[in-house]
C-alpha cells in the first residue's frame, strides 16, 4: 500500500484519512500489505455511503443491546434455551478426555456441545483444582474509555444528532488511535435533550485518562463523565482440543468492526476451519423449524 501512496504523492494526513478512517486499520502494518486488501475496505466504505446517505454507519435504536436480543429472537426460533441472570460457578469438563461437558449455576448443570464465551468467563482456571486445571486467556493490554454526558452535539459536526470520530495515531504522537462516538435521543438511548459520547483509547502510558485529552477537547462542555480502565484479554488456545472457544475482549474501537472480524474467527474455529457466510433465510424456513 506504501507504493500505491507514493505513486500517487498523497501527505501522511491523506494517508492517515485513509488508513484508519476509511480503511479502519488500527496499525501502520497495512501499508506493507497488498493493496487490494486496503481497496476492499475503502470500496466497503463509499458504497455504504452511498446507501445511508451522510455515514457509512448504521446504529440500532435503543442502543446496542438490541444486537444481542436480535440474536435471542433469532436463537428462539431455532429452539434455544437460555439461563438469564445466573451465576456461572463451574465449566464442567470431562475427566478422562478433557473435553467441555456443561456448564453449573448451582445445582443445575446445562449441558452443550461447545462453549463459547468472551475472556470474563475464563480468567480463572477452567477444570476445577489440581493438575487438570489450567488457564485460558492471558492479559494483552488495557483500554480506557470515557462515557460523557452532553447537553449539545459535538461542536464542528453540523449539529448532527451521531458521530463517529476517529483521531489517527499519527496525528496525536501515539501508537493507537482515539476513538470517539456520539449518539443522541434519536437514537432512544437518552432524553431528547441529551447527548452521549464516548472516548476511548489503549493506554499507552500510567495516566490513561490524561491519553484521552485529545478527543475529549472535542467535545466541548462536558455535563458529566464516567471513566473507567479494562483488560484486553485474548484466548491461549484454540479451543478445539476441548470444545471452548473465547472470544477476544472488547477493544477500544467503536465501529465494532473488530467485533465482526473476531465473530468469523470464532465460527472458522468452531466449525472447523468453515468461513461464516452470511445469507438470508427462505420465508417459511422459521416456520418449517418451528414446527
């Protein structure tokens, strides 16, 4: 990608517009990659542009927390069975083969085939005590991230009621981008006259909040602000020794691009090296499954 930035004598802003606000690279490694790769990544971009109109980003009303009660609805159809607001006391494994048995809350155990969980679920050893015992994830970094509170949009954005924001590292003198995301009550997450934003950055050094200083500039007066520091985690293993899979923790982007990118490697693990494709469902499929 280098030779294609040369060629064309673009400046490192234009480079950096590029390859983190279009491309969403969280790295400089890119421009030693194939330049095909990047061009997929900015035609993803412009064509969603132009479907949405003035962003190439979609958010869900109500917030986030309707993408997992989407897949519950999804889930429901096919007969899935859930355990809501329960207490996970033990990931039982198979003593002879090692292999993911069940999971305990209590004196219930639910049994499964495999088990697939983000890093919070994995920080203890898995196996019970003694030998068997071991560990699954292991820390990679940290995130911060700042939850603001705004009675205004975001100054210098045409009073748009949603932002994303992305502060390439170059720019700031660091080594990973800051990412800021505003959303309002046309969102339904808040009071009509209220908007939220969120900063948020990998600690590079032993003052993270003050690693925030240049996204929260942006925002103008901030009415409240909720800081808080995270583990990366990511997993040891495979997964397909013992049928569990982790995913990776949350990192500090907030165009969830990562996100997807680490669903598809969970499901090539998972099915065994089968890439997730994703197709919508005939009209009668749910109504055949039901019943």
């Amino acid at each position: 990608m280098t030779k294609v930035y040369d060629y064309f004598g673009l400046e490192p802003g234009t480079r950096d517009f590029i390859g983190h606000a279009m491309a969403l690279y969280l790295d400089e490694s890119y421009m030693q990659r194939p330049a095909r790769e990047t061009y997929d990544r900015i035609i993803l971009y412009t064509s969603s542009m132009a479907r949405y109109g003035k962003s190439p980003y979609i958010y869900p009303l109500y917030g986030m927390g309707e993408l997992p009660q989407g897949f519950a609805r999804l889930s429901a159809i096919y007969g899935g069975t859930y355990m809501l607001d329960k207490q996970i006391d033990e990931i039982v494994l198979d003593k002879e083969t090692g292999k993911f048995v069940g999971v305990r809350s209590g004196e219930e155990t639910v049994k499964a085939d495999m088990l697939i969980g983000d890093p919070s679920y994995f920080r203890q050893n898995v196996g019970g005590q003694g030998a068997e015992s071991k560990e699954k994830v292991r820390e990679t970094g940290k995130v911060v991230r700042a939850i603001c509170i705004l009675k205004h949009p975001i100054p210098n954005t045409d009073n748009s009621d949603s932002v994303q924001l992305i502060i390439p590292q170059n720019q700031v003198g660091r080594k990973h981008d800051i990412y800021i995301a505003e959303v309002s009550g046309a969102h339904n997450v808040c009071a009509r006259d209220v908007f939220i934003a969120q900063v948020s950055t990998i600690v590079e050094t032993s003052t993270p909040e003050l690693e925030l200083r240049p996204g929260l500039d942006l925002l103008g007066p901030i009415y409240d602000k909720f800081v808080s520091i995270s583990s990366l985690e990511e997993p040891l293993e495979l997964g397909d020794a013992d049928n569990i899979f982790i995913t990776r923790s949350l990192d500090a982007t907030s165009h969830v691009e990562t996100i997807v990118e680490d669903v598809r490697d969970v499901w090539r693990r998972a099915t065994k090296g089968k890439e997730l494709v994703l197709k919508q469902r005939a009209p009668d499929e749910g109504a055949q499954i039901q019943q």
